[in-house]
C-alpha cells in the first residue's frame, strides 16, 4: 500500500535523477512499445527449451530403468 509518505519520497528521489536525453520522436517510440508489453506476461516460448529437457531426461531415465532392469535378470 502506498503512503503519502511513499509519494514524497519518490519525488524527492525522481528530482535527483538525471533528465532523460532522448529527443521525443524516440522517447515515445520506446513508449509505445513499452505500453505493448504492459499485462501480457511472458512469452509461452520460455517452455520449449525446459521441455526438450525434461523429455530428453525422461527417456534417460527411462532407458536407465530398462538397463538396470535386465541387469538384475
């Protein structure tokens, strides 16, 4: 929960930054597609790699299994 508190401080700290020192044409591009991204999380491509993974160590696992079990025949 923000307190009054919170917003002054935020203003005392956003004076201290430097000014941005991009021309506006610029700022607003990187605006634009900032506001794009706002509330769509991340992409469902972040799970293929995991996936692959997972798959390649479950059929390791697998074979493991497979080779232990005949072993113990």
């Amino acid at each position: 929960m923000t307190t009054e508190e919170d917003v002054k401080d935020l203003g005392v700290l956003s004076r201290e930054l430097p000014a941005i020192d991009l021309d506006a044409t610029t700022a607003e591009r990187i605006a634009r597609r900032a506001r794009d991204d706002v509330g769509k999380g991340p992409s469902p491509r972040r799970f293929i790699e995991p996936g692959i993974a997972t798959l390649v160590v479950l059929g390791y696992i697998a074979w493991v299994i497979v080779q232990v079990l005949e072993a113990m025949r």
